[in-house]
C-alpha cells in the first residue's frame, strides 16, 4: 500500500493520472449531460477537440511547457522581479494580469468593471504586438467582451456562424473584396490585351498595315513626282523654242555689253596714262575720242540688252504658262498630288493607331516616345509586337487569378487567424480541426468559473499564457450527488474518485486560484 502511495505521488505518475481524469470526465460529461444536446451542437466534434486537448497536454505538445504541472500540481512558473513591491505599491490588475509568465486568475463579479478591465488586458497586450485569445463558455459571453474592444485591432470570431461581421467568413470576404478591388483598375488596363484577336493586338495590326501602305504609297508618290518632272522636262523641250531663241539673244547681248564695257575700262586707263606723261600728251585728243565712241556704243549695247532680257522673260513666262496649261504636265501634276495625299493619309492613320496602342499602354507597361514619321512609328511597332505577348500573358494569368479569387474558400481562414490580433472563439470553439495549429501569446479566459477543466484546455494548450477572469464561490457545475453516484458506479480500477469528481464538479477557476500564489492572482470588490 505504501508502494502504491509513493507511486500516486511522484510527479509523472501524478501528471499521468490527472490526464487519464481528465479523459474519464469527458466520457462521463456526456453521460451527464442533463436533457438532450442542441441541435446546433456537434457533440461528437465537442469530445474529440477536447481530447485531442489532453494528448497535447499529456505530450507536452502546448504553447507553455508547464501547464501540465500548473493543473495537476498547482506548480506555477517562477516569477522574477520584485511582484510583491508591485502589490505593495497598489499596481493595477492590467500590468500584472501581463506580467506572469504562465498564469494569472482574476477574481471578480460580472458587471462593467470587469468587462473594462478584460479590455484593457486585451488592448494592452495587442499593442504589445503579441496575438489574443479571448474564450468564454458561451458565445454571448465572447460577444460582450468583442463588441466593446476599441477600433484598430484587426478581431476575428471563429464562433459565429455564416458571415455576419466579425466572423471568419465575413474577414475572408472583406479580404477577397479588397483584393479584387485593389487589382481592378490593373485588370480593366489590361483587359484590351486579351483574347484573340484582342483590341490591342488589332491596333497593332492596323499600326503595321498602316505603315505598309504608307511605304505603298510614298513609293507611288516618289514614282509620280519622278514623272511629273520628266514630263515637264519633256513638255518645256517641246514648247521652248522660242524661249531659248530669247535666251540665246540675251546672252549674247550680255557678251556684247561685257566687251563694250571693257573697251571702255581700257581706254580709260589709257587716258589717264597718256594724261600723266609729258611725252604722250600729243595722244591724248585721239584717245578722248575714242573713249567718247566706246562710251556710246557701249550704251547702245546696255540698252539691247535689256530689251533682250525683257523679250527672254516674257518668252519664259510664256512658256511656263504653256508647260502649266499643257495636258500632260498638268495629269502628271495631279498624279504626284494625289499619290503625295494618300502617302500622307496612310501615314496619319498610322499615327491614330499608334495614339490607341499609347492609351491602351498607359498603367500597363512603359510606352516609349516616338515620332509621326516613318522611323518613329516603325520603332513604337516593333516596340508594341515585342511586348504583346507578355502583356496578353500577364492579362490572362491576372483575369484566370481574379476568378479564383473570387470564388467562395475556405483556404484562407487559417491565414487570416495566424495573423489576426486578436482571435474571438467559445471554448471548444478554439480547437476546430480547420483552425490549424495556432498559437497565441495570451488567452483570456472569460467567465472561467463556469468551464470544466477539459473545455478550458482546448484553449489553454495554445496559449503561451493566459488569464482566467471569473469569480469565487460560484454553485458547482453539477450536483455532487449525483457526480458521486456516478464515479461509484462507473470509475475504472485504478482512476482516483476524487480527481474525477472534482473535475466534474468544479471549473477550471475554482481549481487554479485555490492554488494561486499571492502574485498569480488578484480579487475586485464585491
């Protein structure tokens, strides 16, 4: 017997024998459980997350390595700093609810102090960056805690069904908006690069065929401007007779006028040398003469000359007019107009393309400068056929994206509650299957004096610490009487009646502050 006893009392022995109650008192809840369950209740789901609670506590697989020996035992974690100087010096329940490093019990009637109070613990812990847990028995008790929490947190209730606000439905969709809104103007830009052909790739088309036709055209207009000069090469040979007649009198008027003019300088410098010598004065009366003579003759051939010069001007006027009026010149003429007009017609519609494909660039991809001529707007083409492909890629893979975005999932829960602020949930509630292995660096546990410890551990094992707020002296959660009863009849060889009754009979509070240190707990007024 006094074996035995040593064996109850050695720790593991003792850690492993509160685990196999626990486990027993979840299978008598049910048995217990006055009246039928909820139909809103999945009562099957409620056990297995329970028990899936108690092998990570009995594997020591929780987020505090110590909560096993904390429930069984009462062993919580060393405290260090000068806490009771703190409790001395009248420090608040907030800095100390956050200041344990496993456990703190917060004594206190329901009512508006106590909600103020959670808010604050939960306020000051999120500003703190760590992540909350906030639990309660019910979900009422979870809603009159969340919906006073103050604007800023980004919160999410695992609890509430269907997508009210608040619900992870509801944050699942607020991100799925927000991702398709953010990603719509991106869409609407590229939406003219898809299909086939797309509206981009049609103006590219046209931008290429319009600059063949351009190159066409110019080639015609070169061609037709070719023509229109030799045929009014032809046409002025034909028609220039009489002009170059004119022209010929004229340049040989001017070569008389050019000679005359030079007899003149010469025998004028001869004067003015024989003036200047004493011994060829005798000569200078016959020179006069002779200049005098040069001098008419010259004039007289000025004045020839410049009747010549009129007459080969109005022979040139006349034969331009008749090149002008003349049938050939003038339909060669048009030709080179009109092939110059389209040339230039192909070109700015070329350009008008190429206006559109800079429009549907605009948000998209880099548009490069380019110019309205031939060069330029063969460069931006080439530029546009380049960039096409990846830019019809990039529309379809965004609008195949944008589809799937916006369709009904449930993928992105676990996402959004790893990086929630604060996560809202019943008890149970917190160890759905969906949620993943999530961690929290602070539970708060409302209304702890009304949940078993088996409830309690669902949250408490993904809590690296945690805040239990309920109050004392609460009526058991059921009839001892009964509980007794039932652990005569139905314990198992070997299970301690007592753990299991008082697992089944008290809550999670009652067992925890009992046996708080001074410093792990704190009492309200009443």
């Amino acid at each position: 017997m006094a074996s035995t006893l040593v064996d109850l009392e050695h720790p593991s022995n003792r850690n492993e024998g509160f685990c196999a109650a626990l486990e027993l008192a979840v299978a008598a809840a049910r048995e217990l459980e006055p009246g039928p369950v909820p139909a809103s209740r999945d009562a099957g789901l409620d056990e297995r997350v329970q028990r899936d609670a108690i092998l990570r506590l009995r594997s020591g697989a929780t987020a505090n390595p110590g909560l096993l020996s904390l429930l069984a035992d009462g062993r919580f974690a060393e405290h260090f700093g000068d806490h009771e100087a703190d409790d001395r010096d009248g420090a608040d329940e907030v800095s100390r609810a956050l200041a344990v490093p496993d456990l703190f019990c917060l004594a206190s009637p329901p009512g508006t102090t106590r909600t103020l109070t959670v808010l604050e613990i939960v306020r000051a812990a999120a500003e703190r960056g760590e992540r909350v847990l906030i639990a309660a028995p019910t979900a009422p008790g979870v809603e009159a805690i969340v919906s006073r929490l103050p604007p800023g947190a980004t919160v999410i209730r695992t609890d509430q069904a269907g997508s009210g606000p608040g619900s992870i439905t509801a944050a699942a969709d607020g991100v799925q908006h927000r991702v398709l809104s953010r990603s719509q103007a991106a869409a609407r830009a590229l939406e003219p690069w898809l299909g086939e052909p797309s509206p981009a790739l049609g103006w590219l088309r046209r931008l290429t065929t319009a600059l063949g036709e351009a190159a066409e055209a110019r080639e015609r207009a070169e061609r037709a401007v070719a023509h229109r000069d030799a045929t009014t090469r032809d046409t002025r040979l034909r028609l220039g007779a009489a002009a170059r007649a004119a022209e010929q009198a004229r340049d040989e008027a001017g070569a008389v006028v050019t000679g005359t003019a030079g007899e003149v300088e010469r025998l004028t410098a001869a004067l003015r040398r024989a003036e200047g010598s004493r011994l060829r004065r005798w000569s200078t009366g016959g020179l006069r003469r002779r200049l005098s003579d040069a001098v008419r003759v010259a004039a007289v051939a000025r004045s020839a000359f410049h009747q010549t010069i009129a007459a080969y001007e109005e022979s040139a006027h006349s034969l331009d007019r008749a090149v002008e009026q003349d049938g050939a010149v003038r339909a060669a003429a048009d030709r080179a107009a009109f092939a110059d007009l389209a040339a230039l017609r192909a070109l700015e519609s070329a350009e008008r393309s190429a206006h559109h494909l800079t429009r549907l660039l605009d948000g998209v991809d880099a548009a490069p400068k380019w110019t309205a001529d031939p060069a330029g707007l063969a460069g931006f083409a080439e530029h546009c056929a380049a960039r096409e492909p990846v830019l019809r890629g990039r529309a379809g893979l965004l609008r195949e994206w944008r589809q799937r975005a916006a369709r009904p999932t449930r993928q992105l829960h676990p996402e959004l509650l790893r990086y929630a602020d604060v996560v809202a949930s019943t008890c149970l509630g917190a160890g759905r299957p969906e949620y993943g292995e999530l961690e929290f660096d602070l539970l708060v546990l409302e209304d702890a004096a009304r949940i078993p410890v088996p409830a309690a551990l669902v949250p408490l094992v993904r809590a690296r610490r945690a805040v239990l707020v309920g109050e004392t002296r609460r009526p058991l959660l059921r009839d001892t009487e009964v509980v007794r009863a039932w652990v005569a009849a139905r314990c198992p060889a070997g299970a301690d009646p007592d753990e299991l009754a008082a697992l089944l009979t008290g809550s999670v509070f009652e067992r925890v502050v009992a046996r708080a240190p001074e410093r792990n707990r704190a009492v309200t007024l009443w």
